[in-house]
C-alpha cells in the first residue's frame, strides 16, 4: 500500500468546560514524515492525537487526511491509520490472535503468526488478552495499529511498561515503516522524540 | 460490509460464550419469573386476557435484564475505543442489533414454551400465537438495542434502561398482548395486519436507529 | 354579587393570574436587563 | 416586543370568557367549565414535545448551535412536562364530573398518561446524561425514536380501546355539544395557553442562551 498520504491540521483547538487545553496548533505532514507531539502531563498530546485519529471533535479548527491529493472523507478515515494508546484496550476475554484477526481486514495468519513473533508475543498468543501483563498488552497494540499496514501511524506514548527488549523491537518496527508511513507520536520520552524529524511541544505553542 | 458485520457478531459471541456471566443472568430471570409467575396463580386458570398479559409482562423484564449488557459491556471494560477504530458504527449497530435479535429470541423460545407449560395454557389458533409471540419479540430487540446504546453512555444506569424503554415499547406491547390473547382464545379469527404492523413497527425503528446510530456512538 | 359562585371563582382566579403575570413580567424585565448588558462589554 | 406578550392581555380576557360569559353546558352545567382549561392544556404539553422534537431534529441535521438547540429542546421538554401533568389533573377531574370515576382509561386519557411517560423518561435520560459531551445528541434521538412512536399510538388506540376498556362509559358522545359561545371562548383559550406556552418557552430560551454567553465569554476561542 504505497500510496502518498498527507495530513492537514489547520488551526485545532480543545477546551474541557472551562480548561482551555491547546490553542490555534496547525502542522501539517506527508508520507514519509515522522512528527511528535509533546508536553507536559495533562496539556492534551493523547487529546490531540485523538483529535487528529478523529476519535474526537476539537473546539475548533479541522484536520483533514488526502490520499495521493484525494481528501478522505471522515466516516472512511478510519480505515486508512493505526492507532495505539493506553486509553485503546483489546478484548480480554479474547487471546491475542482473535484480537489481531478482528482487527485486521484480509490478514494471512503468517503475517500475523510473523509479526507476533517479532513482537516477541507468540508463545502467549492462545492465552487470554486479560492475563497478559502490561507489557504484553503494550506490545499487543503495537501490533493491531501496524497490522494493517496503515498508510498514517498515530501512536500514544508507544514505549509505555515497555521493558528494554520491548523498547528495541518498537522501535526498530517504527524504523523500519518510517519511509512510507506517515507517523505522529505523542511522547515525553527523548528516545522516543529522537525517531522523529521534527514535532511540537504543546507548551510553547499556547504562550 | 458484510465480513465486518460478522466479524463483530463473531466476537460478540465468543466474548459472550466465554464469560457466560451475562447471558446466564438473563436467562436465569426469564426462566424465575416465570417460574414465581406461575407458581404465585397456583394453578388457577386465568382468561386468555390475564395470561397475554402475563406473558408480555415477563418477556418485557427479562428484555429489560438482558438486552442492554452488549453495550453496557463495551463501556466497562473500556473496549469502546478500540471497537471504533476497527469498524464504524453503522456495522457496529448492525451486529449488536443482530446479536440482541438472536439472544432475545433464545430468551422467548425458554419462556414462551415454560409459561405454557406451567399454565397449562393451550392457544387454539398455535401458529397465530408462535408468530405473534416472534414478531413481538423482534419488535422488543429492536427497540431496545439503540435504547441500550444510550444507556450505556448514561453513568447511573440501573433501571433507566426500563424507563427510557416502556412508553416507547407501548405500541408493540398492546397489539402483542391483544393479538395473543385471540390466538390463545380463538375467538377472533387470526389477523396477519397485526403481525404486520408489529413488523413495520420494528422496520421502522431499525431503519431510524441505523440513521442516528453515530450520534450516539461517537463522541463529539 | 357575592352569592354567584362563578362570580367568586372567576375574581379568585383573576388574582392567581395577576399574580403570576407579574412575577412572569418581572422575570422578563430582569432577563431584559441582563442581556444588555451581556451584550456591550 | 415578542408577541407572546399579548398573554398578559388575553388571559384574563379568557377567563372572563370561559367563566362567566360562556353559557354553561347541557347535563353538567357550570362544572363543564373545566374544558376551558383542560383541553388548552392538553393542546399545549403535545405542541411542547412536537417543539422538543423538531428541535432535536435539527440539532442533528445542522452542525451549528448544537449547545442552544440542545437546550432549547430541554427548556420545551420541561415546560411540556408541567404542562402535561396540569391536564392530567385536570383531565381526571373532568373525568370525575362526566362519568363519575376519577380515571377509566379513556383513549384521550390514556394518551396523555404515555406522553407523560415519555417526558419522565426524556428529562431522566438528559439528567443522567450530566457530564457526558454527547448529551445534547443522545437524548435529542431519544425524542425522535418517542416521536415515531406517537402516530402508531394514535393508529392503535381507538382499535385496541374497545376490548381493553371493561364498563360502557356513561354519556355517549365524549364531546358535549359546543355552541357558538363555548367554541369560540375554548379556541380563545387554546391561543392563550398556547401563547403563555410561548411565552415562558421564549423566556427560558433567552436564559439557556445568556448561560451559553456567560461561561463562553471565560474563554476566547
């Protein structure tokens, strides 16, 4: 799926109530480009990242997803990115493979068994999503944002209860797809930030 | 489309069959009240009217106890965000509203038979009553599965459900109970425009919900 | 006058209702008032 | 100046009218006065919830103004609920004069008594909704999915009525015959509840509005 994908953010802001989150952020990304999203804890990156999956509305200002210059409808964006964060939980009573196969569209189970191998997953990958340990269940929605692919990679905080080994596979995984994926991630961890070119900090960006 | 609806059904059942917890419940109420229904007549025999009565009585509540768990499932365990990103939501209303569908009618296939049984009721006209019975308890899952989607975004859920869920459930409530005391009666000869209006009745309810699902479903 | 009863009930029910439109009216006056000076900050 | 103001001129124009001027009625005399007050009523709480619903409608339709037509919705709903439970009592009172029993499940009565049930269950959703953002949208399709109950009940009831309803009732014809004098004080009457209906549902708007103003002029954007 090589298409080019390009992703418009122009002037988003979000107010809980009274608390005004972030203001008039705009950036504006093609495929290949890897972003990320920074700031303090509570200024709005998961927010953001949310917004911008479409998940949820912003106060103002819009986002909007082209493929190859095409703009994407909003009811259909959802199939063209990945996302991963600690609010997006699997099924528990499922294992790890019924979850990957509802997730996926058209998946071979080799990709599947190849990628939870890479993931270091497959020996767990007939038990129970609910006794996974946190790490597992990180490493398990690494995993459903990449099955498919996606031509756009949205991911919260994707190192988190990642142990050491955990943080190399991630990585190299994000490597790997970089050129011709477009990722944003929101972190506060500098490996993580190293990945990217370039990003924001939500921080500086209101004052 | 399709492949995506039957992937959702397919988790809703495999979730649903491995903890059994909720369907067990629901089927545990409809078989009790019956039971406690019967058991409190002692064995009086009542006009046709009163058991109609009986009967839509106990198949609303076990609705009631059984019909919102899909959504309210989804909410608790937090398990809302990840079924969006995997399907949206118009499949999403469809596969839930099959699964309640199907669940509602193992529900009434346990009671209907059981109440007969234990009011040694016999309907004369029998296929008159088993397909008003079916079609009202398709009008019930119907109506009560975008009801249920409310109220799983609702925080004190407890019997709002029921409450949301009576006055709109009138309609099918009192054709359902006239219709099944005629069959059980034999009075007045069947009347197949009834049992289309209960079908109508749930078209356009499915066909309403199907539109405002996504207001519901995603946040905004 | 008095010994109508209708008489009685309708002067009965012309006091509820002027009442009622005065507190109405003067509700109306102060949301008038807010709105004002809602509007030219 | 709203023209709901001209309430404040014809209400007690009307209950001139509908107490002393209008003729009594034939078997009940001055006591079938009550119609004057209870049909208007009745009329207005089922113009409320149509108000409710058409403006749910169009909180869904148009992307603009959800937070005002969210409220407006609401401020209909609740004046419709005080509205619906004044022609309930005095809907049973009338009942209590005309055929003797304070209530015998008459089409008309039964009707008001599930539209009732729609405003309880509507105004429990929406308070149980508090703090959820999709609150306006959720319970604007409740009223819609209610709305397109309301004709099938209307379809149903005078079918069903008959083998539900035990006793005859005990006068015939329901409607009393109307002279001249009492049809015009009654259509006076449902323009005046009709206008305070107005009235009071414009008031409450203007607040929900001034509240929306209020907490947004905290915050710039």
């Amino acid at each position: 799926m090589h298409n080019k994908y390009s992703l418009n953010v122009n002037k988003i802001s979000k107010r809980f109530g009274r608390q005004l989150l972030f203001r008039d952020i705009s950036f504006s990304l093609v495929t290949g480009d890897s972003f990320f999203i920074t700031g303090p804890n509570g200024s709005g990156k998961s927010t953001m990242l949310q917004i911008v999956a479409g998940l949820q509305k912003s106060t103002s200002g819009d986002v909007s997803f082209f493929m190859d210059e095409k703009k994407i409808p909003e009811d259909e964006r959802f199939r063209h990115f990945g996302f991963a964060s600690p609010a997006m939980n699997p099924y528990d009573t499922l294992t790890a493979v019924e979850n990957i196969m509802f997730a996926s569209s058209g998946i071979k189970k080799e990709n599947i068994d190849e990628m939870l191998n890479l993931f270091g997953l497959y020996p767990h990958r007939e038990k129970h999503v609910g006794i996974y340990s946190s790490g597992m269940k990180q490493r398990l929605r690494i995993i459903l944002s990449m099955i498919n692919s996606p031509g756009i990679l949205l991911l919260d905080e994707p190192s988190s209860n990642l142990d050491s080994e955990g943080k190399d596979i991630v990585f190299s995984a994000i490597e790997k797809l970089r050129e011709k994926t477009l990722v944003i991630i929101a972190t506060n961890e500098h490996d993580e930030m190293k990945l990217c070119h370039k990003g924001i900090d939500i921080a500086e960006q209101n004052y | 489309m399709q492949s995506r609806i039957i992937k959702n059904l397919r988790k809703d059942f495999l979730i649903e069959f491995r903890n059994r917890s909720a369907l067990n419940i629901s089927f545990a109420f409809a078989g009790i009240t019956t039971l406690s229904v019967s058991l409190a007549c002692g064995g009086a025999s009542l006009s046709s009217q009163v058991n109609a009565v009986l009967l839509w009585v106990i198949i609303f509540f076990s609705g009631m106890s059984g019909l919102s768990h899909i959504f309210i499932r989804e909410e608790e365990e937090k398990t809302a965000l990840f079924l969006s990103l995997c399907s949206d939501p118009e499949n999403i209303y469809l596969s839930k509203l099959l699964f309640n569908i199907i669940l509602f009618a193992c529900i009434t296939a346990l009671v209907t038979p059981l109440y007969l049984f234990f009011m040694q009721v016999v309907p004369v006209y029998i296929l008159y009553f088993i397909s008003t019975v079916a079609a009202g308890s398709l009008a019930v899952s119907s109506i009560t599965t975008i009801l249920g989607a409310m109220v799983a975004k609702a925080e004190s859920r407890g019997s709002l459900f029921t409450v949301i869920s009576f006055p709109v459930m009138i309609p099918v409530l009192w054709i359902s109970i006239k219709l099944t005391a005629d069959s059980i009666e034999g009075g007045a000869p069947p009347e197949v425009r009834s049992i289309l209006f209960l079908l109508a009745f749930s078209g356009v309810i499915i066909s309403v919900s199907y539109l405002v699902f996504k207001f519901i479903w995603t946040e905004n | 006058m008095t010994s109508n009863p209708l008489m009685t009930l309708m002067t009965v029910v012309m006091i509820i209702w002027i009442g009622l439109a005065l507190f109405l009216y003067r509700l109306d006056r102060r949301v008038s008032k807010i709105e004002e000076e809602m509007n030219e900050p | 100046m709203n023209i709901y103001r001209l309430v404040f001129i014809f209400m007690p124009v009307v209950i001139y009218m509908a107490l002393i001027w209008a003729p009594p009625a034939a078997i009940l005399g001055d006591a079938s006065r009550i119609l004057y007050f209870h049909v208007p009523v009745a009329w207005v709480s089922i113009v409320a919830f149509l108000v409710a619903g058409i403006n749910s409608i169009i909180l869904l339709v148009s992307e603009k103004n959800r937070r005002e037509r969210e409220f407006m919705a609401h401020n209909s709903a609740v004046a419709g609920m005080v509205f619906i439970i004044l022609a309930l009592i005095t809907g049973s009172i009338w009942a209590k004069l005309s055929w003797g029993s304070y209530w015998n499940w008459d089409p008309r009565e039964t009707s008001i008594v599930i539209l009732m049930l729609i405003y309880i269950a509507y105004l429990s959703l929406y308070s149980s909704l508090k703090d959820n953002p999709n609150r306006g949208s959720i319970s604007a399709v409740y009223l819609i999915i209610a709305m397109i109950t309301m004709p099938f009940l209307v379809f149903i009831i005078p079918r069903i009525y008959p083998s539900l309803h035990p006793d005859t009732i005990i006068n015939q014809e329901r409607k009393i015959h109307l002279e001249a004098a009492m049809r015009i004080t009654l259509f006076a009457s449902i323009v005046t509840f009709t206008l305070l209906y107005g009235y009071i549902y414009r008031l409450m708007n203007r607040i929900s509005a001034l509240e929306i103003k209020a907490e947004e002029k905290h915050y710039d954007i």
